[in-house]
C-alpha cells in the first residue's frame, strides 16, 4: 500500500513541476522553420523583422507562422513578437520606428484575420496565448495579445 501512495505523491509532485515550469519558463522561441518574408526595416532603420512559417498535418494540414524582430546593431538579439497560424494573405510594414503591422488574413473571411499592431519591446500577439500565461513573458512584455482578447479595427 505504501508503494502506491509513493507512486501517487511522485506523479502529483511530477505534474506540479511539469505545471510550474511551463507557466513561469515557456520561452515564446521557435525553431526549425524556413524562412518566408523579409527583412522589413523599421522607419529609421533600427530593426529588422523576419518572419517564418513551420507546415504542420501532412497534406490536410496547414502552417505556422512567426515574426522575429532584432536591432540591427545586436543582430543576435532577436525576439519573437507574433505566432499564429498563416493564412493566405500576409505582410509585415512598419508605421513608425517602433510600431510593426502585421497582416494575416484571408481575403474575404474575416473570422481568418489575426492582422495586428504591435510596439515592439512592450507587446507581442500569441494565438494559443501560451505566451500570454507565461510569468516570464509577463515581467518582459507591457501586452500580450491572444485570439480571443484582441480584434483588429481598421477604422
């Protein structure tokens, strides 16, 4: 009977750790993808974004895609602002020398459109809001935006 009441307090203890770590250490970095759009240079030419995607499910799949922002002057000290899935229509401009827009949307479907602005160093939009949980990210970030808290109104 002991052995069981071990074996219980460990997987408890176990999942409260895994629950722990993945709330305060989920770092918002993404890897192996190829590359898809840019560099798009900020205003005074501080920044660049990048943006990738990562294909997902085979032929009835889709992909993933992220933007990653670096000053120019520490190149390897990119950060990524932007995760959501792609969809066909998508853009990266800046409006000004800190403020970068994003569109992801598929023409003609409006519930598609993850379009989004973001100051970059105080924001960042995670579409699964993983990010947006995370204790780290929330001391490093003013904002997160997720899918269901944030809509784009272009006027």
């Amino acid at each position: 009977m002991k052995k069981k009441h071990r074996w219980l307090l460990l997987v408890v203890m176990g999942l409260a750790i895994w629950f722990t770590y993945s709330k305060y250490a989920y770092p918002f970095e993404f890897k192996n993808g190829e590359f898809y759009a840019g560099p798009v240079y900020s205003l005074d030419g501080e920044y660049a974004a990048k943006a990738y995607y990562r294909a997902y499910g085979g032929a009835a799949g889709g992909v993933d895609i992220w933007v990653e922002v670096a000053p120019e002057a520490e190149p390897g000290e990119t950060k990524t602002v932007y995760y959501a899935p792609g969809n066909s229509h998508f853009s990266m401009e800046w409006l000004d020398e800190r403020n970068l827009r994003i569109v992801n949307n598929t023409l003609g479907s409006p519930e598609s459109d993850r379009t989004v602005e973001l100051q970059v160093g105080e924001e960042i939009y995670d579409e699964s809001g993983a990010a947006c949980d995370s204790l780290l990210l929330k001391r490093a970030y003013r904002t997160c935006y997720e899918r269901e808290t944030y809509s784009f109104d272009p006027e």
